[in-house]
C-alpha cells in the first residue's frame, strides 16, 4: 500500500506587510487573509486524499510579528489533522526562529516539530517503512550547509530529509544553509523536502528534489498560481510528485497594448478584453491584475494626467469579470511616433528631450533617484527587496524607468494645462 503525503513551505501566515500599500480595502482584506485560506486549503486536500502526513519545511510563520491570534488558528488546523489521523512533520525556517510563540506553542502530539539537532523519525505503512529526517533553524542566521549535519539515511526505508535552504541561491532570497543540488541528490535520500524559494521547481532522478514553493502569493514579486506537492510512495520505493493548486488570490503581470487606441472607450475595452484573457487563464479563485500599458497611441498623456480615471475605470471592468482586481496601473505608452522627434517647434517637446538628455544628469536628480530607491529597498525585509532588480544591471534599469516616467508625467500635466488654456 503507498505511503502518501502533502509537501509545502513558506506559507508565512498572516504575513502583516504585504496587504498594507494596497489602495482597496477590500483587496488588502483578500490577501491579509488569504495566507490563512491557504492553510485551510492544504488541510483541506490532506484529507480529502486521506494522506499520511503533511511535511511543512520551514517558515510557517512569518517572524517575530506573529500573534496568539495567529497561533490559535494554527492549533485549530492542526487538530483538523490529528482528528484525520494524519501526523504532521515540521521544521523551522530563518523567519520561524524569530518567532516569540514558536515555543510555547502547544500542538497535537502528532504534530512533530524538529529541534535545533538533525533528529529521525520513523513510521511505516503495510509494511512499508519511512524514516522522516529534520533539522530546524535554531537561529534567523544559517551561513554554512546543514546538510552535513542530517543523520544518515536508514537501511530498508524510504528516507525523506526536510530541510530549509537557498540551494545554490535564487534572486530575491537571502543566502540561507546553502547547499548544491548534487550533494543532495548524492545523499542517498529518496526524497528531499525543500522550502525557503518561494518559486516551485523539481529536480528528478534517483533522488527527487523538490522546492515545493510556497502556497500562496503576497504581492506582484511573487506572480502566478502557488501550489504544494502530492507525494506518493509505492511499495517498490518508486517516489511520484503531483502539483496540487492552493492559490486564493493569484497575482499577475497583464500587458496591455494600445497601439490602436485613439479614443477613451477603446483604452478601457483593450484593458477589460486583456484582463478577460488573464481571467480564463487563471485558476485561483482571484486574480489580482497589474497593468502594463504599452504602445504609441495620442492618448498616452491623457492616461497619464488622469491616471485616477483610468484606474477606476479599470477596476470598473475587472469587477464585472468577477473575483478581479487592479493593482496598480503602470503606464508605459508613447505619443505617436511624428510627435517625439526633436526637431519640432512643440516646447513640450524640447522640454522633455531636455529632461531626457541633460536636467537629470547635470543636476544630480538621477543620484538622488537612486538613493531614495536604496533607502527603501534596505528598509523592506529581504523577500520585498526586489522590486528595484536583483543585480545592478536591472537596478539601474529600474532608475532609468522612474526619470523617464516622471518626466513624462510632467509633460502630461504641463500639455493638459496647455490644451485647456488654448
């Protein structure tokens, strides 16, 4: 008879800063809660699949603002579980160790919580023997690998390690236990339950490796339907993954363009029929759309003058599509192409090749720009770092974006007040 579990990570439950720049009350409400909806989802499929046990591999919380609120709601869930008859194996990641409550917690007895040493822990199914392995963060800070610390796979068993890493590192995480895929794949583990990279990926072979992601997105950086793992355990030792979906609310990038847009009407029907795409093609209960408005069309200033319009005219259209949202707009657009050239008698259009080539530099308004954007990046915690880029490539790309917009937005306004004084 299979053995059969559930594999998840990074759910951070009630991850409080995330929600708090949304504009929409009722958005921020959807995603402050929706770390919680995920729980319940997962607990939901572990016993709908009548699974053995639930592996969570770090960061169920998220850090040190985590609440009694928050840990009652935990307790609750997890005697769901026990009620079911399905144990529960878990370790603490890097944001779990700042947790106050994470020890004083009391939990079913049969939910195991890994201490500070690697610990093992055996069970079996019809004859079919499994031997979970566990090692948790005893502090926020894991410089070097933990895999050497991991005791020894069991003879005659299915041995399944969980472990909370950066692997060999991933954009937008912090370096935490780091550890290469060929060792683990050589540890002579079957399976390996990873958590800390909140992006799914699955590395088969005699060893399954699997980033399992994390359930539930929180905002823009972290786009697309989440999920967690179905494992099952044949009797022969075979190991099987199905991606399970878990998403509530799915975010996502929608580009939009405008090219052919001469009139307001067109604008917003070119939005509502590319959020109707994204729409169909989602499989969260919610999607919540950023828009990237691109293309060359004379309406681009306008959109920028009334970006507040434009906006609810665009969440007008979402909420007809049902469970919709606008995030944000971000309009990228450009006057027709016989308007941008330099040689014009239009000062709006000096105005901004002069912006453009010389204000930005010769004043030193670009280095403030990228100061600003430093102080708030190392003010964010780690997993909100990168929306300015990764690498100083994109970093100094996204500076270049916020001149070029500003500037635009300038003219926008300047060329409005042009129109309505003539």
């Amino acid at each position: 008879m299979a053995f059969r579990f559930i594999h998840t990570a990074d759910i951070h439950l009630d991850s409080p800063l995330r929600s708090l720049s949304l504009r929409n009350r009722d958005l921020a409400e959807l995603i402050g809660n929706s770390t919680r909806q995920a729980l319940t989802a997962i607990v939901d499929l572990c016993i709908a699949e009548q699974v053995d046990a639930l592996v969570i591999a770090g960061d169920l919380y998220d850090g040190e603002q985590t609440s009694m609120k928050t840990a009652r709601f935990l307790a609750a869930q997890m005697q769901r579980l026990a009620e079911a008859g399905i144990a529960v194996h878990t370790i603490r990641g890097n944001h779990d160790a700042l947790s106050r409550i994470t020890q004083e917690l009391i939990l079913p007895p049969s939910v195991k919580i890994y201490g500070g040493r690697a610990e093992t822990v055996e069970m079996e199914k019809a004859g079919l023997g499994i031997a979970f392995h566990g090692l948790s963060f005893s502090r926020p800070q894991a410089p070097e690998s933990l895999l050497p610390k991991y005791r020894p796979p069991l003879a005659d068993r299915v041995n399944i390690g969980i472990m909370h890493t950066s692997l060999d590192g991933a954009p937008g995480h912090d370096v935490y236990a780091p550890c290469g895929l060929a060792d683990l794949q050589a540890s002579g583990f079957d399976y390996w339950a990873l958590g800390h990279i909140h992006q799914r990926s699955q590395y088969d072979g005699r060893t399954t490796v699997v980033m399992s992601g994390m359930p539930q997105g929180r905002d823009i950086n972290e786009a697309g339907p989440k999920s967690v793992s179905l494992v099952t355990v044949q009797d022969d030792r075979t190991v099987s993954v199905e991606e399970r979906p878990t998403s509530i609310a799915e975010f996502g990038r929608v580009a939009v363009d405008l090219s052919a847009a001469t009139a307001w009407h067109e604008v917003a029907d070119s939005i509502e029929r590319a959020v109707a795409g994204e729409r169909a093609a989602s499989g969260s209960s919610h999607l919540v759309a950023r828009l990237m408005l691109t293309g060359q069309t004379p309406l681009s200033w306008r959109m920028r003058r009334d970006r507040d319009l434009l906006l609810a005219e665009a969440e007008q259209r979402a909420e007809s599509l049902g469970r919709t949202w606008i995030e944000k707009i971000e309009i990228r657009t450009e006057p027709p192409a016989e308007t941008t050239g330099k040689a014009t008698a239009d000062p709006l259009i000096e105005l901004g090749a002069l912006m453009r080539d010389d204000v930005a530099a010769r004043h030193g308004l670009r280095e403030d720009i990228r100061q600003m954007v430093k102080d708030l990046r190392d003010e964010l915690p780690p997993e909100s770092r990168g929306f300015a880029g990764n690498d100083e490539a994109q970093f100094e790309a996204y500076v270049d974006q916020l001149l070029t917009e500003g500037g635009d937005d300038v003219l926008a306004r300047l060329r409005a007040e042009a129109a309505e004084a003539s």
